[in-house]
C-alpha cells in the first residue's frame, strides 16, 4: 500500500477556494464550523496511487480539492471496468459506509490532494445537521446518476455516441472548475486504456474512435488537454439529456 503523505499546510473549510466557485451551494457559517470540526487532516497522492482498495474495511472519508481519481472494479482476472471519474469537490466512500467493506477501489489519475474526515462523520453530519445529511444524500444521488449514465453508454450506445457523451460531460464538468469555463480547454489526464475500460470498449476500438471523432472536426486532444471544437454536434451525436453542465451542488 503506497504510503499517504500530509499535506505540508492546510487549508480551513471556510478559506477553500473550491467555495468560491459557482459550481458549489455557499453554506453557513455553522456547517462550515461542522465540517471543519470532523475534518481529520489534509492528504497527498501521487499519480497512479491507490486512495480505496477493493474490498478495504477501514476506509475514511474523503473530499478530493485538487486532481483527478477514478472508482473502479475488477475481475479476478485483473479486467477493470471504470465506474465513474472523480474531479475536485467530489465527496468518496460514503458507499463503504453503507456496507462492510469497500465494494469498489480508488486510484489517482494524477497528484491528487484529499480532505479527510473521521470514519463517523457521516453519522455525524447527519445527527448535527439535517441540512448536511441531505447535502450528503443528493451527493449520493447523483453520483448513482453518474452511474446510470455510463451503463446507459456501455448498454445502448454505439463507440462513437459513447465517446462524444464522455467528452462533454467530462469537459463541463472540468470547465465548471475553471475560472475561463474551458475557454482554453480543459485538463485531460486520461490516457485511451482509461476511456476504454470506462465505456466497455477495446482500445483498438477507443483509438480509431477518438481518431475518427477528430478528425470531423469535434474535438482535439493535445498536451494533455481537451478542446471541444464542435459542441452541438458533439452533443447530437451523444444524444445527451440536457445539455451536460453539472447542477450547483453542495461541498462537504
């Protein structure tokens, strides 16, 4: 197991600058003072480091401020499906919680800083403050809706609308973070293997995809960076429900 380094400073709840994005619901001053009470400490990983084994016991709960990670589970036979991609503000493993052990892992995509809370702040947020357990609940919600989306993608799309659909809604949701939007494109971390093994397609099939998409002029992918060219089209091609920007959400 890698070993998980503190972070040298950290950072109060109430000066995150997370909470100063549009994308996240301003709460008050006594649940900042709730969350800052439960929070344990500050945590680094590199790149390509495990935060959650598949099938740990002891897991606490983290909220990712900066970097990328993903859930993940695999076969005996080291075959790994991506369940969802995790981007700053995402809150991770309250579904251990509801369970004995962790029913998925999850690695880093690249260097990574994690607030971690005490194994019982989930009861604790919500005995303190129904307000937060509901925060916790919609969380919860939608990332299930995350879920939901990417079987919709696996089960009944083709490799071209699987693709288009990952790309934006990987876009809005990086842009949503961003100062510009996404003007200037977008961090882009993943390399073909991890959208293969997110969308059940072979990375033959995820090369020539991307390549073809590309090449139509949809969108670009350079230096580690996704540029969406042609947004509409993109998105009729995914036939997505809304137009992919992620809803104002809450911050724990």
């Amino acid at each position: 197991m890698p070993l998980h380094n503190a972070a040298a400073t950290e950072t109060a709840c109430a000066d995150c600058a997370l909470r100063r994005l549009p994308l996240f619901i301003e709460h008050s001053a006594e649940e900042l003072t709730l969350v800052q009470s439960l929070k344990h400490r500050e945590m680094r990983l590199g790149a390509l480091e495990t935060l959650i084994h598949e099938g740990q016991t002891d897991a606490p709960l983290f909220t990712l401020l900066d970097g990328w990670a993903f859930r993940y589970k695999t076969l005996s036979d080291g075959r790994r499906q991506i369940l969802s991609f995790l981007l700053a503000g995402d809150f991770i493993g309250v579904q251990q919680k509801m369970g004995d052990a962790a029913a998925h892992g999850v690695d880093t995509l690249t260097p990574a800083l994690f607030c971690v809370f005490q194994r019982d702040a989930l009861w604790e947020l919500h005995r303190r403050s129904p307000t937060m357990g509901f925060n916790i609940t919609w969380l919860t919600a939608h990332e299930e809706s995350l879920v939901d989306d990417t079987l919709l993608s696996v089960g009944r799309r083709s490799a071209e609308e699987r693709i288009a659909t990952l790309l934006i809604l990987l876009f809005k949701r990086a842009a949503a973070l961003q100062a510009d939007a996404g003007a200037a494109g977008v961090p882009f971390p993943l390399t073909q293997q991890h959208v293969a093994d997110g969308l059940g397609l072979s990375l033959v099939h995820t090369n020539k995809t991307l390549r073809k998409l590309e090449r139509r002029g949809l969108h670009r992918i350079a230096d580690g960076r996704l540029f969406l060219r042609d947004v509409k089209a993109l998105a009729r091609l995914a036939d997505l429900y809304g137009d992919g920007r992620p809803p104002q959400r809450p911050l724990v």
